[in-house]
C-alpha cells in the first residue's frame, strides 16, 4: 500500500495504529479495543469475560499480560517504524474478575538507535493496578504503513 504520510507525530501515530490494529486478528479476538496512540505511548481497555477465567475465578494472567503485550506493541510502532518485542517482563500485583475492564497505559521511557523501553501499567474498574510490564523493543526493518 503506497499513501502519503501524515507529518503530524500524534496523526503519524493514529494512522500506525489504525492500520496495525485491522490486520491484528489476536487482539480483536480478545475484543482488546485501541483507546489512545500518540507518539511512543498507547491505551487499549479489555473485559474480563468469563472464558479468561482460570481455576481461581480470576482473569489468567496469560489474558493480562496479552493487554499489556498488544499495548507495548502499538505504543512502539507508534513511529511508523516496525518494531518488535525484544524481551517483556511482567509483575502481577492483582487479580482481576469477570465484568472488569481492564485498562493498559504503555509510555516510552526511553528510545535510542534500534532499540526502546517502555512501561505498561495495567489496572482495573476501579483504577487499582493490576499489573506492571516493562517492554524491549527492537526496530527491524521496513514501515508501519509503506510511503510513497
């Protein structure tokens, strides 16, 4: 696909993610919807349904880490760049129930040649933190969305 970019960082940013998220069958799957993407930093909000519910009755980390991992993700290709995770580590503090919604903020603390770190605070209905992620990212080769 050959498109003019937009020069705008924040409308760079939105149009990445728009054409990320459309080719990104896992998390729409998880009905992991896209709320904010600006440039480095994203937010994306899933709810807990009953099919992510382990032998405890709460969400499976496995689901919460997924939110986290899908935030890192557009927060990072933020730029138009494409880039992958090059290592993930992730805190669980909380569980999370059925109905919660979930709520994932990614922002970029630091950036530099091929690689990036970024933090990702996940938390519940009621703003408590469920989870702390911090994300590598590695720059690999080729756009987002392909330019003119």
């Amino acid at each position: 696909m050959n498109t003019t970019l937009p020069t705008d960082p924040k409308v760079l940013a939105q149009a990445s993610a728009e054409h990320m998220y459309a080719r990104d069958n896992a998390t729409q799957g998880l009905g992991i919807q896209l709320i904010d993407v600006g440039p480095g930093s994203a937010c994306m909000q899933m709810q807990v349904r009953p099919d992510m519910l382990n032998g405890h009755a709460t969400c499976h980390g496995g689901f919460i880490f997924t939110l986290a991992d899908s935030t890192f993700a557009f927060a990072c290709n933020s730029y138009n760049l494409q880039t992958v995770a090059a290592g993930c580590t992730i805190e669980f503090l909380a569980p999370a129930f059925e109905g919660e919604v979930l709520e994932a903020h990614a922002t970029e603390q630091a950036r530099s040649g091929k690689t990036g770190v970024y933090d990702v605070v996940v938390t519940n209905t009621d703003g408590k933190k469920i989870a702390l992620m911090r994300g590598k990212s590695h720059q690999i080769s080729g756009s987002v969305i392909q330019s003119a």
